[in-house]
C-alpha cells in the first residue's frame, strides 16, 4: 500500500503529527511518500520516499493531507492535477485535522489509531462534486478551473458591485451585492455558510448560489441541478474590477461586461471516511459547539 503524506509544514503541530503518522504507517508495512522539497524537514525519518512533484502521485493508494481545511483543499488540488495530467482517477484524499475547524478531516490529530482502517481497507468513499468555470477575461486563461468547496467573486476593493445571473441562456436577475458565491454541497459549510445559505450533506449533486451582503430585502439562496450553466456578468467600471477566487485563490479579474461559468465538474473528489458518519460528528461536534453547554 502507498500512502502519499501532504503535511502543512508551515504548522508544528501537523509537522509533528506527520512524524506519528510516518511511525503508524510504518507498523503496518506501508510504502511511505513525500515531496521531495520536505527531505530536508523529515529526511531523518526511515523509510520515506522523497519524490519529485510529478511522480509522487503516481500508484499512489491514498492521499494523507495534514493540516488544516485549507490544507485538504490544497491536497485535493494537487490530487486533481496529477489525475487531469495522466488522465487516471483522482487519488482518494484522507483529512487528518491539526487546525482549527477541519470540518473536512476524516478525524483529528489524536485518533491515529484509524490509520489501521485505512491499511486493512475497512473504510468508506464518499465521492464529492465540484464545481468548473470558465473565465471570460482578458488577462485569465481560458483553461477550466475545478473547485472542491466554492467559487466567489467581490469586487476587488470591498465595494458593492453590480452583476446579471443567468442560467443556461437566461437571465435571472441582476443583483447589487457584496459579491457572489457558488458552493458545493462540501463548500455549504464554508463561506456560504456564513453568508447565510444551508448546510449540504456531502454526496448531494447541487449547486448553490448565494449573494453576499445584497442590497435588497428579498435576496434568498438558489440552488441549481448539476446540469445547469450558470453565467455571471459583471456590471461596472473603474475600482479595480470584479476578483474571481476559486477554492480560496484569486485566479482573475473581470472589467465591464466580462463574464464567468459555473457548471458541476464531470470530475469527483474521492474522500475516505474511516467511521462511517464523519460529516455529521463534524456537524454535531463542530458547528454545533457555540450551542453547547459545559458538562
């Protein structure tokens, strides 16, 4: 079995829990890999594979990202790439949570005793959407972009923008807001949570559309089947134009009338769960905590 280990080096603790991960794999004969530019971190570790970017994914058997949700998300980034390049299946990606939320983490830093799980094969998949766009600017490739948890533009400065939302060739409103947001059911509990919208399980094949902060009294989130193209029109000049992020990172800016798509992915994001119900021990033990009372 090969195990590929995607740590946040820049975190001790996930730095330390790669060390206890490396030491429970290694129990169970696992074929250990990392990076190579983390040889000089963890090169006194024994028995770990140093690989270079495009062969590290190669056969692998799972992806252990440690860290936190920005962490995993980057690991699934890297995942998808390598699959998109030798045109396999995406990798099935493990979340071992060293943060602070980690609503996307198959466990925490202190149940490494499911590593087992994931040796003796007693674990499931659940198989999560993602969203595309196409981006119609000047300065952006024209090249899909994938996205596990959201897509979001706002306007660069933090001022109030003006965009048309269509959905397959109509036109279904043009809205004055803080910014735009399209979520996967895994992105619901992220920015489109706290912009107001619904918590998703997982496995469902939705889109969600949620405005930030509009400037209206009837603004609601919308959800759109996977077969829907929705197109997004910015309306304005001047201030710096319209910032599109995908997954977090800013990928380009949009002047007036430039658009961008958001279609479901025909790709899946392959995440192991070792106790069966993860996504509600994270929404029960997460963000349900400020309900809880002390014992």
């Amino acid at each position: 079995m090969k195990c590929v280990i995607d740590p946040n080096i820049s975190k001790k603790t996930a730095c330390q829990t790669a060390i206890q991960v490396c030491e429970r794999l290694r129990a169970q004969n696992a074929e250990i890999c990392m990076a190579q530019e983390l040889a000089e971190m963890l090169g006194n570790e024994p028995k770990i594979q140093f690989l270079p970017a495009d062969t590290l994914f190669t056969d692998a058997d799972s992806v252990i990202s440690i860290g936190g949700d920005g962490t995993i998300l980057r690991s699934a980034g890297k995942i998808l790439a390598h699959a998109l390049q030798a045109h396999t299946k995406p990798t099935p990606l493990v979340g071992i949570n060293t943060g602070t939320l980690g609503f996307l983490a198959a466990f925490e830093a202190d149940e490494l005793d499911m590593l087992d799980r994931l040796c003796t094969g007693d674990y499931a998949i659940t198989n999560r959407m993602m969203l595309k766009t196409m981006i119609r600017s000047d300065n952006a490739s024209a090249k899909p972009l994938h996205a596990l948890n959201d897509i979001y533009a706002s306007r660069a400065n933090g001022k109030i923008c003006d965009f048309a939302v269509s959905v397959d060739g109509r036109e279904i409103g043009v809205y004055r807001a803080d910014g735009i947001i399209f979520s996967t059911p895994t992105g619901s509990s992220a920015y489109a949570l706290s912009a107001g919208g619904p918590v998703m399980e997982p496995d469902l094949l939705l889109i969600e559309m949620n405005l930030i902060c509009p400037h209206s009294l009837f603004a609601r989130p919308m959800l759109f089947a996977p077969h829907r193209e929705i197109c997004v029109t910015y309306r304005g000049v001047g201030d710096g134009g319209l910032s599109v992020f995908v997954d977090g990172s800013k990928t380009a800016v949009l002047h007036n009338m430039q658009s961008f798509t958001v279609t479901c992915s025909e790709h899946m994001m392959p995440f192991v769960d070792c106790k069966g119900h993860a996504f509600y021990d994270a929404l029960n033990g997460k963000l349900m905590q400020p309900l809880k009372t002390s014992d």
